[in-house]
C-alpha cells in the first residue's frame, strides 16, 4: 500500500471530545473515525488490523472443529420471550426498533436464542453431535458508558461461538479445549503474558462464568490474584475473607442511641460517635422476588450484590426507594439496620460483622442510630453470617490466607457453561443412544475483537505513537523513501518485498523527512526500512525495528532474510 494512494491523513491533535487514550491515538494515525460516543467506523489501515486479528481467531477456532457461520442482526421478540431475556429489566442493553407494520423487533447484542432456533431445525440425534459454530458479527449495545474508546462500544464486532453437545463431560471437555485456544489467541495477540482465566459473574447469560482479563490501567475491572495458585478472580465474585476485627474481644459497653436526623452514611456517623470504620454497620434494604431483605456488611466494605443474589437465591434485586423504606421499616431513607428489625425483612449479614463488638447500626426508626450495640444483648445474632462483601485492595484469601494481589484490567473475552439451561427453556432436544429424548448441552464463547485492538494499543503504545504486534500489524514494513536519487531504488525495494510476501506501507510521498519518520512512529508498523540518498552507494538501508529501536544496515538480501526469520505466521493483505 502506497500512502500517496491512502484517503486518511494523520493528525497532530484528537477530537476534543475523545477522553480515551487508545482512541485518541488510532483517530490520529487514521486508523478510525468517531461517528458518535461509542461508534467507530474503520478505515483501511484500522479494518487490516481488524481482519488480522480475525484471522487468528478463525485459525485457532478452526483447529477446535468450529465452523464459521453468520447469523441475522435482526432478532424476532417472540425467540427471546422464550427464554425471558427480551425483558429490558433482565437485559438492558437492547436496542430495539419496530417494523413498517408494527412488529417490534430488536438488534442482535449476542446469539444464544437464535443459534438454537437454528440448529432445532438440524439436530435429530446424538449421532450429529457435538456441534460447534462461530461467527463475526457487529453487535449492538446500549451501553449506559460508552467512554473507553473502541474498548466498550455501543457497536462493535465480536467473534462469538457456540458449542452443542449430548454430555454435560463432552461439554467440559470442550470448554477446556475452548480456554486452551483462547490462551494461543492472546500469546498471538502479544496480550499472553498479562491476561489470566478469571472467574465471574454470569451476568445475563448465566450464574457463573470465566472471564479473560487482561492486566491494563484503562481497563474497567478489577482482579483479585491469588499468587501462589496463580488462579484469579473477578471482583464480584472473589471470595473474601475479612480483615480482622481490631475491637474483636472488647469488653461490651452500654448500648447508646443517637437521635439526629441529619447525620446519615457511614462517614458522618463514624465522625459523630468518634469510631473507626471497623466498629459500624452498612445497611441496605433491597427489593426481590421473594420479598423485602436487608444486607449488612462491616462499613469498611461494600456489598456486593452479585454474591447477595447467589446466597439469596433471588433472579433480581432491586434498592428499595425511599417510599419502600419507610413502608417496610417505619423509618426514612437512611435510618434502616439490625436494630429492631420487622421480623418480615429477610436478613442477610456478612462474615464481616460476625466478631464485631460495640458496634453501629440503624435503629429503623427516623433519626436514630443504635451504637455501642452487641449481638445477644442487644440484636438476635444471626443464625448464619453469609459472604456478600465485594473484595477489596488488603483482603484476604480464603484458599490460601494470602493478601491478594489488586490488578487493574480489561475484559478481552469470556466464556460460559449453560449445562442444559437454554435447551430447556427452548426445547433443543435430540434421540439419546437409549432411544428416549435428552435435552442438549450448551456453552458459549465470546471475544470482543474491536476490544482486543483497543487493549493493544492501551498496552503496547508509548509516547511516539502506536507498536502492533507483527501478526496484528496491517502491514510488517513500513518503508520510507527520502531524497530525488533513491526514488527507483525505494521502488525497486518495495517490488522486492512484495513478492516475498511481506507487506509493505510505502511512504513515497513528496513530504519532509521529519514529517515521514513522525508518521512511522504513529503509525506503528514493526519494521521502518529507509532507502535515502546517502544510501545508495553501499545499498545497506537503514531498518529500526518499532518496539525497542534498535538500528542495523541491511542489504536486500540481508533485510529478506531478517524478516524472513520473524515473519512465518504474517500474511499478506
């Protein structure tokens, strides 16, 4: 590719309104353009790093015995209604529209519900199994946030696979082999080294999940590691083992009562009654299925809502607003807790609070706050302290009792085990080898290919501008003519690597020197190969490979062979 045939120019400054690093960086290169918050489209250079990135992902889930597909964005209501997930309050990430004659339709944010309906029409027996099917597709969600760049997009493009099988062990096994194939993704990548398997939250698909989170400081999560196993989880679902208790064992004071209607939260009531974080209550009163229930944890922590479905066994929770709380505790918003607490209120109190002692807590009546409160005396202690604390920077595992490690990362990928949950709320049936009919099992495979570049660029750029990996890169050369002499040579050069192959950016325009080598450094291309005139008399052209800058004089003959040698899995675009 000639940059004097390219439409896209590079730019000294962003859009103004682009707050994220890694689309500041590819808008000016020329490698996107900012349709709105959250939309990007792509621009040759930007979809060849796109295409390259799908291309490894297509090798690697071929070599599992997937096949490629592409299925409809358009999604029919009734599919979803099956499975309860066209509601807005279980997913609200759809965008959703209506038909010349009415019928509401909506724009696909992920495939379960229809790859099913289509294998219905294809899987008889368990002779046609296991099936495994994948595609690329650009998807859409109304994300709330769409501030990331190309890493959270309300439209982006993601491989997504989906695998039916007879037994809930072919399943695990193939999931197994899925996590394996992901782990070669992302060392192709250049992300293999600070990406771990992480356990999750399911979210909207399902209860549990794994996520593939790579380590980088614009990312949105938060991993908790656990050094010694080398195993990691997200932060909704990292088990905690609380941090002691500094007053465990104290001698039980006076039960106190503080009646003041404008001292509301932790931070004021610590500051009123002069106690450490350690020595108060946080409690929230939540709306379920299943009624009314408060969670209580220690105020050093916050609660971690995913972990209080789980052990409440509720599909929803929602805050009880401030009408909800006054009819169910007789009290105003911010004055609910574990002191005289209607019986009807389903409690759930965190490990947390299980050795605190002259501690802090609403008394659900307006204005007041018991202190200097103890379980027994002056509260029934519960029956069972629960775990529903979201980690934190300091806690402690229970698996091994180290201090995690806190690491910021991105999603770059996940995975989900569905057993034979959708087969059965969608009737995916086949004969089994006894002759009777068995509901299918089901896993399902994401990676956000328009993320992964994002998280390269936010891991691998530096203060000149982008470094792509040579297997992501849209092009392994990036090739700088400068001077009127060396014109036929640079020329000659870029014909040379062409036809061994190795894919060239060629800088042949009538711009500055500088000018050139500025672009090289933005654009990002592993190998700046420079034919100028000065070079000419001994042919050795000057080659600066991108990441660490190390310079060399090479020969044709010589720079063949070098690319040669780094290059076998580059291809040609």
């Amino acid at each position: 590719m000639r940059l004097s045939h390219t439409f896209t120019r590079t730019r000294k400054q962003a859009p103004a309104d682009e707050v994220a690093h890694n689309a500041q960086l590819l808008i000016r290169a020329g490698y996107v353009h900012k349709t709105m918050a959250g939309v990007y489209s792509y621009t040759p250079l930007g979809l060849a790093v796109l295409e390259n990135i799908k291309q490894i992902v297509r090798e690697e889930m071929n070599r599992i015995s997937s096949q490629e597909l592409l299925m409809s964005t358009l999604q029919r209501q009734e599919l979803w209604q099956e499975t309860g997930r066209w509601s807005d309050e279980l997913v609200d990430v759809w965008f959703k529209s209506h038909l010349q004659d009415g019928t509401e339709v909506g724009f696909g944010w992920t495939h379960e519900e229809p790859i099913i309906e289509l294998l219905r029409s294809y899987l008889k027996s368990y002779k046609d199994l296991p099936i495994s099917v994948y595609q690329f597709q650009n998807k859409l969600r109304n994300e709330l946030r769409a501030k990331s760049g190309i890493m959270r997009g309300r439209e982006f493009i993601m491989k997504d696979m989906y695998s039916i099988h007879a037994s809930k062990e072919d399943l695990e096994a193939y999931y197994q082999a899925v996590i394996e194939a992901y782990k070669r993704c992302y060392n192709r990548f250049g992300l293999g080294d600070d990406t771990y398997v992480t356990f999750a939250s399911g979210g909207a698909f399902t209860k549990f999940s794994h996520e593939f989170q790579t380590i980088c400081e614009a990312g949105e999560d938060d991993i908790f590691i656990v050094p010694s196993m080398n195993v990691a989880y997200n932060a909704e679902v990292a088990p905690v083992r609380a941090t002691p208790n500094p007053d465990a064992g104290a001698v039980m004071k006076p039960l106190g009562m503080l009646d003041d209607e404008n001292i509301i939260g932790a931070e004021a009531l610590t500051k009123a009654l002069d106690i450490p974080r350690t020595a108060s209550t946080k409690s929230m009163l939540y709306d379920s299925p299943d009624g009314m229930l408060l969670a209580v944890v220690r105020s050093d922590y916050e609660i971690n809502e995913d972990k209080l479905k789980a052990v409440a066994n509720v599909s929803w929770l929602r805050l009880a607003d401030g009408e909800q709380i006054e009819a169910t505790t007789g009290a105003k918003l911010g004055f609910a807790g574990l002191y005289n607490l209607p019986e009807n209120v389903r409690l759930f109190v965190d490990d947390s609070c299980e050795d605190m002692v002259n501690f802090e807590t609403g008394a659900n009546k307006t204005g007041q706050h018991a202190y200097n409160a103890n379980w027994g005396r002056d509260i029934p202690r519960p029956s069972e302290f629960v775990e529903i604390k979201l980690a934190k920077e300091g806690d402690i595992s229970p698996e091994t009792g180290e201090v995690y490690q806190k690491r910021r990362t991105a999603e770059v990928g996940n995975i989900f085990n569905f057993g034979t949950q959708k087969s059965e709320e969608m009737g995916l049936v086949f004969t089994g080898e006894d002759g009777r009919q068995h509901h299918a099992y089901m896993g399902s495979y994401g990676i956000g290919i328009t993320r992964v570049m994002g998280v390269i660029v936010e891991k691998l750029a530096d203060d000149k501008g982008l470094v792509w990996p040579e297997e992501i890169a849209p092009a392994r050369v990036h090739l700088v003519q400068i001077g009127k002499e060396s014109v036929a040579a640079a020329d000659k050069l870029y014909d040379t690597l062409q036809h061994a192959g190795i894919t060239v950016l060629y800088d042949d325009r009538a711009a500055r020197p500088g000018e050139k080598f500025a672009d090289a450094e933005l654009l990002g291309m592993p190998t700046r190969v420079t034919v100028s005139d000065r070079l000419l008399e001994t042919e050795e052209w000057e080659v600066v490979d991108r990441r660490t800058g190390k310079q060399q004089r090479l020969t044709t003959s010589q720079l063949l062979a070098t690319l040669g040698n780094h290059c076998g899995a580059c291809r040609k675009v």
